[in-house]
C-alpha cells in the first residue's frame, strides 16, 4: 500500500500564503508527475490556478520535463 504524498498540499500553502517563489522553487524539484497532477488538481479546486498563472505555467513544464523520456544516460 502506498501512502498519500504531502508534498501537494505544502505547495498549495506556500501558494496561499502569498510565497508563490519559494512554491516555484519546491515545482521545479517536484518528486513525481503524479505530484505535479495532484498539485494542479489542489489549485482548480481551490481556484487559485488563474490567480497564479507563473505558478501554472511551471507546473505545465515541469510535467513535460519529467514526463519526457531520456534521451542519454551519464555512463
């Protein structure tokens, strides 16, 4: 059984509490794309998504990043 992250709703709190950089920062470093989703889906509901489009714009990217495949591995 795996355990519910508490990751998302970290970020959503830096997020209302007015501290959208250092939610950024946490984005960029996020552990998972399912991470990311739940994020995403904590901001719709909340409606903060459009109050914060940096804050949606790096979300959107950091899904591409981590769901993109690896194109080379370090030998």
């Amino acid at each position: 059984m795996s355990r519910q992250s508490i990751w998302a709703p970290k970020v959503l709190a830096l997020i209302r509490g007015g501290n959208s950089t250092a939610a950024i920062a946490q984005i960029k470093v996020a552990p998972t794309v399912k991470d990311l989703q739940e994020l995403r889906k904590l901001l719709t509901t909340a409606r903060l998504m459009a109050a914060h489009p940096q804050v949606a714009e790096v979300i959107d990217d950091m899904v591409a990043a981590l769901s993109a495949p690896r194109l080379h591995r370090a030998p």
